[in-house]
C-alpha cells in the first residue's frame, strides 16, 4: 500500500510502539503489528489489532490504571 501522509512510500509489515491517552491513564504498547512506512514511518494498525489495543485500554481505564507499559499480544 502507498502512504497516505507522504505520498513518495509504501508500507512493509513491521512492529510500532503505541501509545494511548485517556484523562489520567497512559498506555505504551510494545510491539504492536503494523503496516509501516519505508519512507516516513508513518504507521498503520488494521482493524482488529486496534480493536484489541482499545479494549485492552478501556480494561485499563476501568481499573484505575495511571501508567503502563505491555507487551502487545494478539488474542
């Protein structure tokens, strides 16, 4: 697939950190599946890595969670 943000890359199966933000909870996941771009880096998680990642948040968030740092792990 080409990049849609520099337009000049395409993407090559790859592994990205990710990191989400909700009010006081901050998540780091590591190793996180991902299209990634050969040109600028831009990442692309698909559909159901994503689904997975926000509900593993949510999770979080549900428990008070402030701060951590997970190894990604594909249900």
């Amino acid at each position: 697939m080409n990049c849609v943000i520099c337009k000049h890359g395409s993407t090559q199966s790859g592994h990205v950190t990710v990191t989400l933000e909700r009010g006081s909870t901050t998540l780091v996941f590591k190793h996180v599946p991902a299209q990634v771009c050969d040109n600028c880096g831009e990442a692309y998680v698909d559909e159901e890595t994503t689904e997975q990642l926000l509900a593993a948040a949510e999770a979080a968030v549900d428990a008070g969670v402030q701060v951590e740092v997970r190894e990604f792990v594909a249900a």
